[in-house]
C-alpha cells in the first residue's frame, strides 16, 4: 500500500526558512514525478514546484528564486527560503504513480505559518 507522509513544517518569520520532507512508500519503483503543492482555506490546492523522475525541477514564478526542489529516489524535499507571509498555507505533497498515468497519491499535509 502505498503512502505518503510530509514533515518539516511549523512556525516560522517572515524571512527565514523551512524545510519539507516526503517520503512515498509502498512501491519497488521510483515514483514519477513529484510534486508539493499548497492550500489556503476557502481557495484551490495550487502547484508549487515539480520534480520528475530523472530530477528536473519546475517552479511557479511566485516562489522561483526563494524554493528548490530536490528528490533522492522516492523521497523530495522543499527548501524554502526568504519566507513571506503570503507563503502560509498547508503543504501537500503528491507521487505520480511509477507506470499508471493519472494515477497519484496524496500526502496529509503539514502547515506552514509566517508571521510578519
């Protein structure tokens, strides 16, 4: 079965920085792409950044700069740095399935707070 856990969020000021973790568990194969998107209350789940399998990192243009996405195998980190409050959202992370196309696990999500 497979799942997918994140970690490293909290309380931070603006300014400074975090960093996520997620791990996908459950499945011999590299995940494809994965990827860490981000919730507000009351608004969509939004792309963050992308990794695929083979490492190529995206960004949307509002954390370009200040975010880099890494993966080891089926494990991706998010570090985020030069935090501003409008960062403060829950972190989802999300594995494409290794061969299934659509197919995607979804993480809990851990929260990230900046105050100003």
């Amino acid at each position: 079965q497979v799942q997918v856990v994140e970690s490293g969020g909290g309380l931070v000021q603006a300014g400074g920085s975090l960093r996520l973790s997620c791990e996908a568990s459950g499945s011999p194969s590299t995940f494809n792409a994965m990827e860490w998107y981000r919730q507000v209350p009351g608004e969509q789940r939004d792309l963050v950044a992308s990794i695929s399998r083979g490492g190529t990192p995206t960004y949307t243009s509002a954390v370009q700069g200040r975010f880099t996405i890494s993966r080891d195998k089926n494990k991706v980190y998010l570090q985020m740095n030069s935090l501003k409050p409008e960062d403060t959202a829950v972190y989802y992370c999300k594995a494409d399935h290794p061969f299934a196309h659509g197919l995607h696990y979804w993480g809990k999500g851990t929260q990230v707070t900046v105050s100003s």
